[in-house]
C-alpha cells in the first residue's frame, strides 16, 4: 500500500536531507510491509554490540558490550512481531572493536545462505556502532542477493535510561520487512536514519545522532516503521557485485596509515614488512602526505605494495593527480570511500592480480 507522506515524515526527511548534505529530493513513497496476509519472514543475525551491552546501572557511562542475547534482544521488542516472523541467531557477541575476519567470513556466508532461502524475505543484523560502517561495506561487496540484508546498532547499552536499540531495532526489523527495500545494497539502520553501505560514517563518540552520510546523504528515513524511500544505492553492490568469497578463508593484510604533520616513512615500511599486500594512508586535506612519507610510499608501489590515498577530513573526495602525481608513482586515488571502507575494498581486491587500472576502476565502481 502506497500512502501519502504524512506532514511528520515529511519534515524529518527535509531535516535528514539538510543535516545530512543532500542536494535533491526524490520521489517519496511511503510503504509498509504488513498489508495483511502472512507476515515476511526476517532472520536476526546477532553479532554484540551496545544495542547488546548492559551497565551496572541505568545511568553510568561505563558499561560492556556484547552482554545479551539474541533471544533476549527479541524479546525486547515484541512489536516487531508485528512486522514480521522473527527467527534468531548468535554469530557472536562481540564490541564491534573485536570485529575480526573469522566473524566476518562466518557472517557473510549465512548471510548468503539465509537469502538463497525462498521463506526468507530479509536479513536483520544486530552490530556494534564502532565498525558497523567496515561491516555493512563488506557484506555490501560479498553478499549476492537483492534482497534487504539491514544492519542496526545503538549508542546506549540495553539496560540505559532512554536506550536507543529497541526503536532502532524495530526500524530495522521494518526496513528489513518493507516491500520496496530489495536491490538498494545493505543497509544501516540507526536513529531513524537510513544509510547506504558506502556512505555511511561514524561522526561522533557519543552522540545517539552518530551516523552521517555527508557526500550522498539519506537512502529513507523511518519513523515508528513507516519507511520513507528517497534513493538507491551508490555504486554497484551485493547481486552485482564481482566479488565472491567462495574458497576465501583469509583476506589479504592491509593497513590503514594516518598522515600527520612531520610524518616519515617508517610506518610504512613497518607495515610491509608485516606483510601488509596494501597501504591505504589517512592523508591530510585531498589525501597528501609529506615529501618524506610520498619517496617511501613511492617507493613502496613501485615494488608491487598497492597503496592508496584516502584523507583523515571527515568527508569530501580524494581526486586523482591533484596535488600528488598519482600516474607517475603508481598511487590509487580511494575517491569517496573514507579509509576504513577503501581498506575493505582493497583487501577483496587483492584476492586477485590486478592493474593499478583495474585498481582505480573499482574505487570509481563501488
Ligand atoms: N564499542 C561498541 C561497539 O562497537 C560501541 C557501540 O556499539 O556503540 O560494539
């Protein structure tokens, strides 16, 4: 059922579209996912997480993650029954500052498995906030279907004074659900926002308003449910994409180097002889670094390291040959992905041999 924006939603969608740096608005359709009948079935995937942690008191800062179960966390928020049959799973229950390749490989491949399923309309996955943005990117590159695979996360522990996760999770379990929410790659769920994998950033420590998507802005917004659908996905993704882990059991080392002023070359020499196949560095402004760091660097790609240029600024773009010389010493320009996601993309990447060509032309793909 298509309905008309209420005025509500309306003026959270401008809001969203303002803070969030967005030039145009869409078309807005809202829709929700239970128009009667049998209820689509979504699978929880827990992982850990605050939207999992609990404190000693419901007003304290220091609290740990990971500390509730899945069951628990469905039982949590019995209207989401509502919007769909709920089936749960623990991959793991870990703060997402664990986030490691072993959970990685186990998340995506039942992910994978769960949406080849005919009864399985969708995928919700329960996440800490700290590298939700590198897991949503990954599985946005691996997973090999259309159909809505949503990750959600809360700033407050379960047991705090106006938690975040039970309305979060409920938005997330809708999303999930919602009719019109296949082929726009994986998406994030937090604080009545809707990101898309590739564009969404952590943007504060603490706030419950964490999530920006400052380049492209919202893909929906969600109130109390209703899903408010402003776009599709930036770059290629999930059915699309030419990334597969089939016969992956490790990911190859990159390392993520941050630029500072003064900076030499030892980190990165360090971090190949680590074993790192790639460097991404966390330049300053438009992905420069120091005459010193750039011979090392240099020096690095021309014997076969792939090394890319991403920025520690909080957003914008990092072009090709500005002012470092990309052609002559071998660089790859990360473009839009902030470090930690051109990090993910690289390390796929490196499953095979490839150009630096190439290299470019999937950081302009995805
Ligand atoms: N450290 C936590 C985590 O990423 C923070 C959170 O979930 O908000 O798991």
């Amino acid at each position: 059922m298509v309905r008309p924006i209420t005025h509500r939603a309306a003026r959270a969608l401008v809001v969203a579209l303002l803070l969030s740096g967005t030039a145009t608005i869409g078309v807005v359709a809202q829709t929700r996912a239970t128009t009667g009948g049998a209820l689509p079935t979504v699978v929880v995937l827990a992982t850990g997480g605050t939207i999992a942690g609990a404190a000693a008191s419901d007003v304290q800062a220091a609290y740990t993650s990971g500390q509730v179960g899945v069951d628990q966390l469905l039982a949590a928020v019995p209207q989401a029954k509502k919007l769909a049959t709920l089936r749960g799973e623990q991959i793991a229950n870990i703060g997402s500052q664990d986030m490691n390749d072993e959970v990685w490989l186990k998340l995506a491949r039942r992910v994978n498995e769960l949406t080849a399923m005919p009864d399985v309309a969708g995928i919700v996955i329960t996440h800490g906030t700290d590298t939700i943005e590198e897991t949503a990117y990954f599985l946005n590159l691996v997973v090999k279907s259309r159909k809505p695979v949503v990750l959600t996360a809360a700033m407050r522990p379960s047991t705090a004074l106006s938690a975040d996760g039970p309305l979060n999770f409920y938005n997330a379990v809708a999303v999930a659900a919602n009719k019109d929410a296949a082929g726009r790659g994986v998406l994030v769920v937090v604080n009545d926002w809707v990101h898309g994998a590739s564009s969404l950033t952590k943007a504060s420590t603490t706030a419950v308003q964490t999530f920006l998507s400052p380049l492209t802005g919202l893909i929906a917004t969600v109130a109390y449910g209703d899903v408010d659908w402003n776009r599709g996905p930036i770059g290629k993704n999930t059915a699309q994409s030419e990334f597969s882990l089939d016969s992956v059991t490790t990911l190859p080392r990159v390392d993520i180097i941050m630029a500072h002023e003064n900076m030499d070359g030892a980190l990165i020499d360090a971090a190949v002889a680590a074993g790192a196949k790639g460097v991404v560095i966390a330049g300053v402004g438009n992905g420069n670094l120091t005459a010193a760091a750039l011979t090392t660097l240099t020096k690095q790609a021309k014997n076969g390291v792939v090394c890319v240029r991403s920025s520690r600024v909080a957003t914008g773009r990092v072009g090709r040959n500005v002012e470092v010389d990309d052609d002559k010493s071998g660089f790859v320009a990360s473009l839009d992905l902030n470090p930690q996601k051109a990090r993910v993309l690289l390390r796929l990447a490196l499953l095979k041999q490839r150009t630096n060509a190439d290299l470019q032309r999937l950081f302009a793909e995805y």
